[in-house]
C-alpha cells in the first residue's frame, strides 16, 4: 500500500476521504488494514480517521475485526460489485430463475453469495407470506454457517478452509438459536450427504428453509438458490420436492 495525499474539495472532502480509506482497505492484506495503518497512509488525524471507518462500518461497506482490531471490505460491496458486473454476471442469469420459481411455489426464494466469511443476499423474491429471513433484504448478511444458504456453500469448501471460517465466525455464532461449531459441523456433513442444507425451525422457530449450492466447474461453491416458507407448509415431500426444483433450476444456470 502506498501513502495517499488528500487535497482539499469542499463540501466533497467527506466523500473524498471515505474513498480513499475503502482503497486502502481494499488494497490491503487479506485479514485487514489496522486504524494506525491507515491514518498513517491516509494523512488523517487517528479521530477522524476512526469516525469515518466507523461510518463506513455502519454502512456494511467495512467490516470491523474487533478481535484483530482491523478493518476488510464489508458485504455491501459484494451487492455493488455483483451488480457492476450485472450485463453476464450471476445476478442476471438468475433474475428469470427467481422469479419463474416464485410463481411456481409461491415462496420467498433468494440468491445468496460468499464474501470473506460471510454469506451475502444478492437478489430474492418474496412469497405470497412475508416471512422473517436469516439476511433480510438484498444487501444483508450473515456469518458463513448460519443458515441453510450459507450452509450450502461452506459444505463444499475444502475441509481446511471450512476450519479457518468457522474458527473465524465462532464468537459471532453465539449470536444464533443453539448454533455452535459442532452444530454448523454437523450440519455440513448433512448437507454433503443429501446434496442440499435444510432448516426446520430451528434459527428461526416456526420459519423452514431449503438451499442448495451453485457450484463451478471445479466443484467450488459461487453461489447459492434457497427457499425461505412456514413450517407449516411443509407436508411430506416439500422439501424434497423444493430439492429436486432448485436442482433443476441450477442445471440450468450452469448450462448442463
């Protein structure tokens, strides 16, 4: 990283900074750029320095590491950069998806993706019953292992690499219903074994969900398709049923 000099812009000058702090974090090593680190590129005071990270935490465009005491790029910018790359990009070539399997089931269905060690909602519909979803609207997130949509992806990562995030996310787990790192482990060679993650009640009681991962050619996980409905809908066979939907809805995405 290189020092940057800031030269006054007037009423810009705000914006200005911010820019510069979000290029020094993305220019950064992959565990983060600490607050000294980046007063000292940025010509900042250590105070204003810190106010507008803080802002730009709000914002979810940073991500604060408090452990570590340092700063990444924050979910928000995996919502930006998707949709700068919308023309062939995932976000397009899933928005027919979305839409063809809401009328089909009638149920909230989303598109999530990985960013660091989190799970990030790039698009969704929402059902003919509004329910309570794990990220919210497009642009939330969750710690990777949370969830049937974040499960899906950390479930086909390599097993070292499955570690180091949930290492990583531990503390953040406690935050969830019962979830624990042997929980999420579990859950991971579940979902391995069926080839989709399942959720029934129990981050979000009385709410089921469905998901399962959009894999590269090399097996990676880029993305994944999951369903969000009551509990109460699911008589037997639905999930299976919603499985063998989003299979086939992925097939096609991929082109196979």
């Amino acid at each position: 990283m290189s020092e940057i000099t800031i030269s006054p812009s007037g009423g810009a000058q705000l914006l200005d900074r911010a820019v510069i702090l979000l290029d020094l974090v993305a220019d950064g090593e992959a565990e983060g750029v600490t607050l000294k680190q980046l007063a000292s590129l940025s010509g900042l005071n250590t105070a204003t320095c810190h106010r507008i990270l803080n802002t730009l935490v709000g914002h979810k465009l940073l991500a604060r590491d408090d452990k570590k005491k340092c700063y990444r790029l924050g979910a928000r910018m995996a919502i930006y950069g998707a949709r700068a790359a919308r023309g062939p990009g995932l976000i397009s070539r899933c928005e027919m998806v979305l839409t063809r399997i809401r009328r089909k089931t009638g149920d909230t269905i989303h598109l999530l993706a990985r960013f660091n060690h989190d799970s990030v909602c790039l698009d969704r519909r929402d059902g003919e019953c509004v329910v309570p979803t794990l990220t919210g609207s497009i642009g939330g997130s969750v710690p990777l292992g949370v969830g049937p949509g974040s499960i899906s992806m950390l479930a086909y990562l390599d097993e070292d690499e499955q570690d180091f995030i949930i290492r990583a996310n531990l503390e953040r787990y406690s935050a969830y219903r019962d979830l624990t790192a042997a929980k999420v482990r579990r859950l991971i060679t579940d979902t391995r074994e069926r080839g989709y993650a399942v959720d029934i009640g129990e981050l979000i009681p009385g709410i089921a969900g469905v998901a399962m991962p959009i894999l590269t050619e090399d097996n990676r996980p880029t993305a994944s398709l999951g369903f969000t409905l009551l509990c109460a809908k699911l008589a037997p066979g639905v999930i299976e049923q919603y499985a063998a939907l989003l299979k086939e809805e992925i097939g096609g995405i991929l082109g196979q």
